[in-house]
C-alpha cells in the first residue's frame, strides 16, 4: 500500500471520478484504475461503486477515509522531517467535543484558530456521548467524562468544578436549605442517574429524583425555570449565574469536584502538526484559568 494509491482513492472521493483524480495526479485514467484495483485487493473491500458515468464511495469506503488521511499526513510529515523542510500546521483535522461545551467554548474560537492555521480544515463531532477516540478515527477528543482509554495520551484542560444551584422563583417559593440534609424535604433536578451529592466536609446525600433528564442542556434550562436544586458545571452555569437566572445553593457546603475537562488523542510516536497546533491553542485559552473561571 504506497502514498500515492492513498492520495488517488482520496482524490476520487473528493472529486468524484477516477479521470479527474488520474488528471490532478498525473496518472494516465488507466495507471490510476490499475492502482485503485490494486487497493482494493490489499485493504479486502470495495472502496468505491463504479458505474460507467460516476463513482461513489461504499460504506467500508466511506469509513477508510479518515485512516487513509492520517496516514498521508504522517508520512508527509516524516519526509518534511527528514528532508529538514517546515512542518507547518495542514490537513483535516477530526475533532469530537461535548454538545453544549463545543458551543458555548470552542465554536466561537474556530475563527481565530483558521486565521492562524489557514491550511487546517476541521471537522467536528458536537456529541455528549463517549466517543471513542481510534474507532472514530479522531485526532482529538474534549471529554468531561470519566476516563476508560488507556491507550490515550491525556491532558487536562481545565478543572470541571460542579456547583448546587436554583432559580430564584423556586427559592421564593420553597425556601432556601440551610444544610445538605435539607434536601431531602425539596424537588431535585437530576442528570441521568445522577443523584447521590458529595459534599467537600464529608457528608453524602442521595437527593430526591424529582426530574431525571439525560441531556444537560435540557438541565440547565429546567432549573432556570423553577422546577428544582441540581448540580451544574460552573463552566456551564456561569452566564446564568452572573445575570441572576441561577443563584448558587449552600455555597458554605461546596461539592466534592471529581471531574475534569481533559484532551485526549492517539499515543502515537509521531503526532502531526495540525494535532499540535489545536493542542496548544485551546491550552493557552483554558489555562492557567479558564474563561469561566474569570
């Protein structure tokens, strides 16, 4: 399997013909059918359906492409390496992140990171769900979950520090507690299954499993309409918090804080470029304090 079968099955899929790809690369349509062929027999599947007016990508196809970019782009990078030339940040760049972080955090940042790595384009999964990071053929994950991936290289981001909090409408109507124990007498917001609170002076209390909701969105906004006490991510709350939409619970009894936001990606000897550059760029703004810390 050399470089070049690699570019031409990428260039097809992108241009859609196997002509147009020969073309871009050089090839005679012949050498290049040839090459494809070949491919095909080394990696065992079909990568493209073939009539006699267009192609396009099979399933396994589909599914080969983000293998096949990242192995273009890390023999590049060796030969530039060797060849002593610049490694300047380039490529596709498969980022996966947590739905509501992705947007409130890093969407509106894309902007300043395309404008100083103009040759990286991105593509990105917005998903609470745990994604795994080499069956997804990502380069990069942003996961607030616990972490099961041994094989990762992880760095953390930024602490995730979790806070107890009401509207102010449910506090008027049903009081303010006074101590974790209270509780129990008051209508809860829970996250999934969720509902067992560790408090920092020891005490644990399994709150009442008023509303149960899996998405924390969804969370957030229940709370702010007066349906209950939850736990939200001060990452999360701190918009609704600073304009009066969410007022912090039993501040004297802070949360046990046992989550971080954490950056994880393949441990491979070589990382690329592209890889580096995001890395380092939503390492500078996250730390040493986050923005929602400020």
């Amino acid at each position: 399997m050399d470089i070049l079968s690699l570019r031409l099955f990428l260039r097809i899929a992108e241009l859609g013909g196997v002509t147009a790809a020969a073309r871009d690369l050089s090839l005679s349509p012949a050498s290049a059918s040839a090459r494809l062929v070949k491919l095909e027999e080394t990696v065992g599947f079909r990568l493209f359906n073939r009539t006699t007016r267009a192609v396009s990508l099979t399933t396994d196809g589909e599914t080969f492409i983000p293998y096949a970019q990242q192995t273009v782009e890390t023999l590049e990078t060796g030969l530039k390496a060797v060849r002593g030339q610049g490694s300047e940040a380039q490529g596709l760049l498969r980022v996966a992140m947590p739905g509501s972080f992705g947007r409130m955090y890093v969407i509106p940042a894309l902007a300043e990171f395309h404008a100083l790595h103009p040759l990286v384009s991105l593509d990105l999964r917005l998903s609470d769900e745990v994604l795994d990071v080499v069956e997804g053929a990502y380069d990069l994950i942003i996961r607030n979950a616990s972490l099961t991936d041994s094989s990762l290289i992880v760095r953390k981001l930024a602490a995730d520090r979790r806070l107890l909090v009401a509207s102010p409408t449910y506090l008027k109507r049903h009081g303010v507690p006074s101590t974790p124990d209270d509780l129990a007498e008051h209508q809860c917001v829970i996250l999934a299954e969720n509902n067992r609170w560790k408090f920092e002076n020891g005490q644990a209390v399994s709150a009442p499993r008023s509303f149960v909701v899996n998405d924390g969105e969804a969370m957030r906004k229940m709370i702010e309409h007066g349906m209950g006490i939850g736990t939200k991510s001060v990452w999360n709350a701190s918009e609704s918090l600073k304009s009066g939409l969410l007022i912090e619970v039993l501040p004297e009894f802070p949360l046990v804080t046992e989550a971080s936001i954490w950056l994880l990606y393949p441990s491979r000897r070589i990382m690329a470029s592209k890889v580096h550059a995001m890395i380092d760029f939503l390492l500078k703004r996250f730390q040493p304090v986050p923005p929602w810390e400020c």
